[in-house]
C-alpha cells in the first residue's frame, strides 16, 4: 500500500511539474538556448497552414548527475551489459557479494577489497545492514533542462515488490530539486524471512549566476526491516532434493519471531564561497561541509531462546543501539596557475553512541551506557591537474585526544579516451568503530566494553584500462585488525565477541575483465584471483571469483527494439565463508564449514523501445540439476530458482 501511494505521487507530482516548468531552460550549462513557446495571439494572425515550429529538443549534455565531489555523468538510456549487472536491488554491479535467499537482506563479502575502509573516522558498526545504506557520497545531485523522472520496477520472491522512483527539476538555471523513494517488501520463501525497507531522499543544488556560490544539500530517512531467521537447522533436509522440503517454508529454522530494524536520518550541506568576483586562474574559495546522522539498530524477539547463551529476560529481548554524529569540515582552497590548487581544512567529528541502561555489579558499573567522543584534525590536500596527468595528495591528522591520520596519494594518467592508467597509496590509522567497543544485550555473553587500539591500514591500487580490458591489483597489509569471532562451545549456541588480532595480515588480489566481441555475440569476463597471508586463520577469502557472460543483441521491429539475451554464470571456490549473526548484524569468522564449488547460472532477456529497458531472467535456473549445497553463508542458503520481471523507464518531459 506504501509503494502505492508513493507511485500515485511521483506521477502526479511528474505532471504537474511540466506546467511549472513550461518553458525549458533558456541556457543550459551545455551551452544551448531554447525557445520560448510561441505566443498565442502571434499564432491567430498566422496563416492556418502554417504549423507552429517545436522548440528544441535538449541534448543528453544538459541532464547532469553530479557526484558530491563534482563527478559529472549524464543520463544514459542505452542498454548494455552493464545495466544487466546493475538491474539489482543495490542497482549496482554486485560483482563479489553473494546475497542471502530473500532480497534486502545482508550479502556475504567474496571480494574484500570492496569492503576495505577508506575513512580514518569509526562508523556506527552493525556493518550486516549498511548494504543498502546510503551514505553522504552515495546522494547524487542533479542540474536538467526539463524535467526528469526515472522508475524501477522489479519482482521480488514471494509476496511484495521493489520500486526506486525520483523526479528531478530546475525550477531555474540555478535551482534543482529532486525527491526519490526506494522501497522494498519481499516475503521470502523460508520461514521468518521477510524484508521490508524504505530509502526516501530530497536534494537541492543552488548557485549563483556567476557561481561564486554554490551549495548541495539533501535530507535522507532510510530503514530496513528484517525478520531474521539465522538459518536452518537441518542442512540434509535442504541438500536432500525431497519434494517435502522444495517448500522452503517447511523447514525449520532457528529464530521464528526475531526481528531487526536500523533507522538513520540525516541533514546535510555541502557549500562554498569564491572570495574573488570573477572566475580567475587565481582563487580563493571557502568551503564548508555539515552533516548530522542520526541511526538506531534494534534487534527484538519475543519468545525464549538459548540460541545467544544465558540472558538476563526469559522472553521480550530487546536490544536497543542509538547514535548522533555531527560533522563538520571548514576549509580554504587557494588557486595558482602556477602551483595548482591548495586545500586546507579542520574537521570537527563529534559522537555519542548509547543505551537507556547500565550493566551494574553491586555498587560498580560494568558495562556505561554511553560512549562519546568529539575528534579533531587538520589537514590539507593539493590538486594537480596538467596536461593527461591527473593527481591529489591528501594528509590529515589528529589534534584531539584520540589520534588517527590518513595520507591518501592518487595519480591518473590519461592516453585517451580509452585507455588510462591510475595508482592510489591510502595510509589509514583508523578509530574502532563504535559496536566493537561497547555493546549491551539483554544475552550476558554480549555486552562488553573496549578499549581497542587503532587499526593500521596501508594499500595499494593500480588500475589499468586499455581499449582491450582492464586489469586492478590491490595489495594491503593490515595491522590490529579488529573482526568477531566465534566463541561457541557447541553447535546449539552461538557467541561471538569482538576480537584485535595482533599480527600483520597481508592482502593481495587482481581483477581482469575483458569482453570479447564476435558480430552480434560477445563474451564479457570478469576474474578475481584472491590471496592472503597471515599465522592464524582470521581473513579469508575464496582465491577465484568468476563471472562471465554469454550474449547477443540486435535490432528488432525495424529498429524499434534493441534485444539482448544471453547466460550469466557465476562460480568461486570453496573457502570458510564468514557465518552471520543477527543479534548483531555482523559477519563473524568460522573454521568449520566451507562453502562455495557451485556454479550459479542465470538465462536473461533484455530489451529497450525508447527511453525504457525491460528485464527479463530466469534466476539459477541450475539450482535443481547441479547440486543442491548451495549458500550464501554457513546454515544460509542461497536463492533457488525464480524467474522475475522488471523495467527501468525514463521520462523527459
């Protein structure tokens, strides 16, 4: 009913924006002037044979998507290998996450150079949920010569139905609004299982007409609702092939009324001043960044359960996790044509993350039901920009209490439009996040209080991109690498703590995609090649991730219709994946069960007629003939087979 009225909202807010913005924009930043409508009464003293001329179309140049920092793409309507990859419920390509049996719930991390932290700054932690979790660099911001809507559409497994919908305007040259809301309610086939999420965003860009100022802000409410599950009890059962239990829903699972629930709200503005009145090769521009957060992570079940060890309830746990993060970032950024451009800055990051108890032992407290801390460092940046040579050196460092520092180097160099090449160094000394250091539960076994050292990271990228594929290797090593592990002394119970490990660990991996092409056929590889180093048994990653895809396109219906259909398939080597705990909402490290040495084969069929793509696909469609051990996690079964439906549609009004 929600993802109802919220379509009967974006169509009717859709129409009614054409009239407010009736006449395109006069100058779009492309450069292009469109015409007025043609006035009425010129019309009636015109000949009747005489049509009247239509005003310009805009060009793809004047819809821009603008990054948080300054990325420009346009909107692309094209249908390409990649948009299949990316027709997800992320709407990314999802190359190296294996997603559990119903969609908007958690992903399993094959590829971990994905998962590494680029921030010296702690996160609120319950990292399980934060897939779909928008972030302050995720929000796009947009600048368009009429307005534009974009829907997405897509089945879900059992019993509900994913949409992404957001309009865009500029009510002038200078002023962009959007508005946007994904939503989600899938019921799963397993018992306890459903997922329900919602992600509403709005931005505004403004700037003056001669940009000396120039402003982004936005305003996010997100939350995902989980009935959590943690799994089957009987593996044999779901391995067996007995058309008892192709009914998912008749096996028995160990939580039947858990539930978990993270909320987050934010505030946020990105602005600047150029103190000169004129765009000269010589600057000088202020800028400042705020953002306040607020998030909570609640996991509730009525019933009682020995699944998590003793507890302090017989029934009714709740375990209740809030946060507030203010943020701010002020700076100066000095131009030269000479030296290029200097960025100097201070950033304020303020935290408190609580509970509404105390864990108490007579007269002492055990367990605080707060941890707060306010951070401060400086630091700089220098651009450099010349000729095909593209770079960045960034340093800060703490003046707090608290210390951390990062030193991030970039350099690209650009032969052409098809082939580059970039290196990054990242230098991370980075605070614990918040759940690693204190955490309360209503299950003894999970409260604790922390005091961890920082975690040291140091990595190493380098990308190539040539006409004929692309090849990344990334190598890191990783110093008091903080991770859960398991404590349990039995199959029947889990537990799990944070845990520092206090050796080096190393990390190297190479990914090389390349597509072949043969007339209307083509054959797009993806390979990832993992391998780490270390005493003790605590990272682990399977050592080959694949994808590769089989397809053919062309035209159709005298070029109406652009087809594309082919095979997906997907495969990576068996390993001891990290098993998931939803008490927490975190991946935590198991060396008893591998999983993984099952092929995952998808059938597709796309198309686009105009502005719109259709999705068709036949998901693991190999499920019944291939084997049955197939999981996401350890006691998490991947999805079986469906077939699903759904459409991306652009409108330009």
């Amino acid at each position: 009913m929600r993802l109802s009225l919220i379509v009967i909202v974006f169509f009717v807010f859709s129409w009614s924006s054409v009239s407010a913005q009736r006449n395109p924009l006069r100058r779009a930043s492309g450069g292009i002037d469109n015409t007025s409508l043609i006035d009425k009464d010129t019309t009636k003293a015109k000949s009747l044979r005489e049509a009247p001329k239509e005003a310009p179309k805009a060009k793809h140049n004047q819809y821009r998507i603008i990054s948080l920092n300054k990325d420009t793409v346009y909107v692309d309507t094209s249908l390409t290998i990649k948009k299949e990859y990316a027709f997800n419920y992320l709407r990314r390509d999802n190359f190296g996450l294996l997603p559990f049996a119903n969609d908007g719930h958690t992903y399993n991390t094959l590829d971990f150079g994905i998962s590494s932290s680029t921030t010296s700054l702690p996160n609120f932690g319950f990292k399980g949920k934060h897939f779909n979790y928008l972030n302050a660099n995720d929000i796009k911001y947009f600048s368009v010569a009429t307005p534009l809507t974009e829907l997405y559409f897509k089945t879900v497994l059992e019993q509900g139905q994913n949409l992404d919908a957001f309009i865009t305007l500029n009510t002038s040259e200078n002023l962009n609004f959007s508005i946007a809301y994904k939503g989600l309610r899938s019921l799963g086939k397993y018992i306890n299982n459903l997922s329900s999420s919602g992600n509403f965003r709005f931005t505004t860009s403004y700037s003056t007409s001669n940009r000396r100022y120039i402003a982004n802000l936005h305003y996010t409410s997100q939350d995902m609702l989980n009935k959590e599950n943690d799994g089957i009890i009987d593996i044999d059962n779901f391995e067996s092939g007995n058309s008892e239990f192709t009914d998912r829903s008749r096996l028995e699972v160990n939580l039947s009324d858990a539930s978990s629930m993270l909320k987050g709200k934010r505030y946020f503005i990105d602005h600047s001043f150029r103190i000169n009145k004129n765009d000269n090769a010589n600057n000088v521009l202020l800028d400042h960044q705020f953002s306040y957060e607020t998030k909570y992570f609640e996991f509730k079940m009525p019933t009682k359960t020995e699944r998590y060890g003793s507890s302090f309830v017989n029934s009714n746990y709740n375990d209740l996790t809030k946060s507030n993060v203010m943020y701010n970032k002020l700076g100066a950024t000095f131009s030269n044509s000479l030296i290029g451009k200097f960025n100097f800055f201070i950033e304020d990051f303020k935290y408190n993350y609580f509970y509404d108890r105390y864990i108490v032992s007579g007269n002492q407290i055990l367990i605080p039901n707060t941890n707060n801390n306010d951070l401060n460092a400086v630091g700089g940046k220098y651009f450099y920009n010349k000729n095909k040579i593209y770079g960045y050196a960034l340093f800060s460092k703490a003046i707090s209490k608290q210390t951390f520092s990062t030193l991030d180097l970039s350099v690209k160099y650009k032969f052409n439009d098809k082939n580059y090449f970039s290196a990054q160094y990242l230098n991370l000394s980075k605070v614990p996040d918040m759940n690693y250091t204190l955490y309360q539960s209503d299950f003894v076994n999970y409260n604790w209080k922390h005091s961890f050292n920082n975690e040291k990271i140091n990595t190493l990228k380098i990308d190539a991109t040539t006409q004929w594929g692309s090849a990344q290797a990334q190598i890191s090593t990783l110093t008091d690498h903080l991770y859960f592990s398991d404590d349990s002394l039995s199959s029947d119970e889990i537990l799990v703590t944070p845990k520092q490990y206090n050796s080096t660990i190393g990390y190297f991996s190479l990914k090389v995609e390349k597509e072949f092409k043969f007339r209307k056929f083509a054959l797009d590889n993806t390979v990832l090649y993992q391998q780490v180093t270390q005493n003790d048994p605590i990272l682990n990653v399977p050592k080959i991730t694949t994808r590769n895809t089989l397809y053919f396109s062309d035209y159709l219906f005298k070029k109406a219709m652009f087809l594309q259909t082919g095979f997906t398939f997907q495969y990576f080597t068996g390993y001891y994946a990290n098993a998931y705990n939803p008490l927490i909402a975190e991946f935590y490290t198991q060396n008893s069960k591998k999983i993984g040495n099952f092929p995952l084969i998808d059938f597709f069929v796309n198309a686009r007629v105009q502005q719109c793509r259709i999705f068709l696909k036949a998901e693991h469609f190999n499920s019944s003939f291939t084997g049955r051990d197939y999981y996401a996690a350890p006691n998490n079964p991947y999805k079986d087979f469906v077939i699903r439906f759904g459409l991306v549609w652009n409108f330009f009004q």
